[in-house]
C-alpha cells in the first residue's frame, strides 16, 4: 500500500503525534482552527462534502477494510500529507471502542452571518451553551435528517469540533452550515432576512403543535441545564413547549431538537412558499 510510505511515529513525545493530541483539547482546537475525525464514515463524508483535509493518521495493523483502504489511498495521491501511528498511540487518540485505523485533521469551516441568505421555505436551528458535546453532535446529526439549512452557535462555550460532538455527529458535521455568531448577531440576522423565530422552553405557554409555522423558521434551543438566555426568549416570536406525561418535566435536549424540527419539517415539506402563517392552529392537543 502507498500508504506506507508515510512516516511512522511510534513515540509519545514526537511533536506531531502532540500536535494531535493538542486537537483534542479546547484551547488547542481554538489556537489552530482544526480539528480531529476519526473512522471511515467520517472520512468518507468529508471527502464527499469536500471538507479541507489537512492531513491523515493512520493505524495499518487496524485498517483492513478494502473501502477504507481505497478512500486512503485517494488521499494521499491528492498529496495530503500523513502519518502511520502505532498501535497505541492510534488508541490514545480514538473514541471508537473498535477503531478502524484511519482518521484525519480538518480544517474547521465557519460562515458569517453577513454570508448567509435565507430561502424563502428554509429552516434554521439556532443553539446556546449545549453543555453535552454528545446531545450536540445528536443535534446537528438530527438537523441534517430534518432537512435544517443551517446551524447558529450563538456564542463561545458550544463547541462543534469537540471529538466527541464530531463522532456523535456521525458525518452530519460537513452538510451542515455553521455559523458562529452572537445572540445580537442572530437577533440583527432574523430581522433583516424575514425570519420567524421559535424559542423552545418547559415553561413556554404554547403547545408546539398548536402553532402552523411561518418559513423561513429558525427554532432556538438552549443549554440542558439553564434553557435560553432571557435576551433570546424574548426575541422570540412564539415560545413553545413540548406537553410531558407522568411525572416527567423535561426531557433530553437532542430529543427535544428532533421532536420539534419533525413538526416544523413537516409543516414545510410540500408547502409552497409563503402560503403559511405563524399563528394559533385550531386542535384539539392545545393545552
């Protein structure tokens, strides 16, 4: 394999194998602008989307899926540069209980608000301060899945690029738009592009299913502990909430997000544009 022909790091205090561990921190991902993947789907998709990949890891003795293989070898005859692991330092850098022996640097790809032009039946998620980098991840990979243009990370603490947000993401990552902004920034956004704004909330005083949505939409959701910012709550057009049963008074932020794009996705879907209203909807499940 041509793959051999890259450079085999075998110790813990070579400066490239640092430079990868770096990555997994914070600070280190912020200092650099990059990021890890790791896996074939991951790559896979990356490659698909045309992500900027900055460089590979690789471990041979754990990469012998013929498709991976392949998918390496395209890399490296576009000159991306890499690196063999050994078997333990490739462990030290994986989530994967099973590791498939290949994962990538890429660089993380931000858009501005000024950038991004709403279509008149699109749909948007806003986030604040997901603690989780796991429910982050779910969120992002259930945002492809309900068809959202477009993800806004409202503020510094929510981190896309988290190894663990990366994986959970399952290659959603690179379909999605991301744009980092602060709340002003998005509140200045919605109102200069006609977006309606849903805020989501255990405390809101509508039924989310009681409300025929108006597109383009931007659902807001907010940390797992603290909700949304009083600042964005009441930005908000309509601040809904999701009916509980038994003696449940909330549930999972990720779930939540699914639950409330599936009933916004499917008011859109099919519905020409500009027919609809955001405002009460006459049924029965009002509460």
């Amino acid at each position: 394999m041509n793959e051999n022909k890259y450079p085999f790091v075998s110790d813990p205090r070579d400066p490239r194998f640092l430079n990868l561990r770096s990555l997994q921190t914070h600070q280190g991902r912020s200092r650099t602008g990059l990021y890890i993947i790791e896996g074939i789907r991951h790559l896979a998709r990356a490659v698909e989307h045309n992500a900027p990949v900055h460089s590979v890891f690789l471990d041979h003795s754990a990469l012998s899926n013929p498709f991976g293989q392949r998918l390496v070898r395209r890399i490296r005859q576009r000159g991306v540069p890499g690196i063999r692991l050994s078997r333990q330092l490739y462990r030290d850098l994986t989530l994967a209980i099973e590791p498939q022996g290949v994962g990538a640097v890429l660089r993380q790809t931000w858009h501005s608000s000024e950038q991004i032009r709403p279509e008149r039946n699109s749909l948007w998620l806003a986030v604040e301060s997901i603690e989780s980098p796991g429910n982050l991840g779910t969120i992002i990979r259930t945002a492809e899945a309900a068809g959202v243009s477009g993800i806004f990370v409202l503020g510094p603490a929510c981190d896309p690029y988290d190894p663990a947000a990366v994986r959970a993401t399952m290659g959603s990552l690179f379909s999605q738009k991301l744009v980092r902004c602060s709340p002003n920034e998005f509140n200045q956004w919605t109102k200069s592009n006609g977006v309606a704004v849903v805020a989501s909330s255990p405390t809101g005083l509508i039924d989310f299913r009681a409300l025929t949505y108006r597109f383009p939409l931007a659902l807001m959701i907010g940390s797992e502990k603290q909700g949304l910012s009083e600042q964005l709550v009441e930005a908000a057009g309509f601040v809904v909430r999701i009916p509980m049963r038994g003696g449940c008074d909330s549930i999972n932020a990720a779930v939540a997000t699914g639950v409330l794009l599936f009933e916004m996705a499917g008011q859109q879907t099919g519905v020409e544009p500009g027919k609809r209203t955001l405002g009460w909807r006459r049924s029965s499940r009002m509460a």
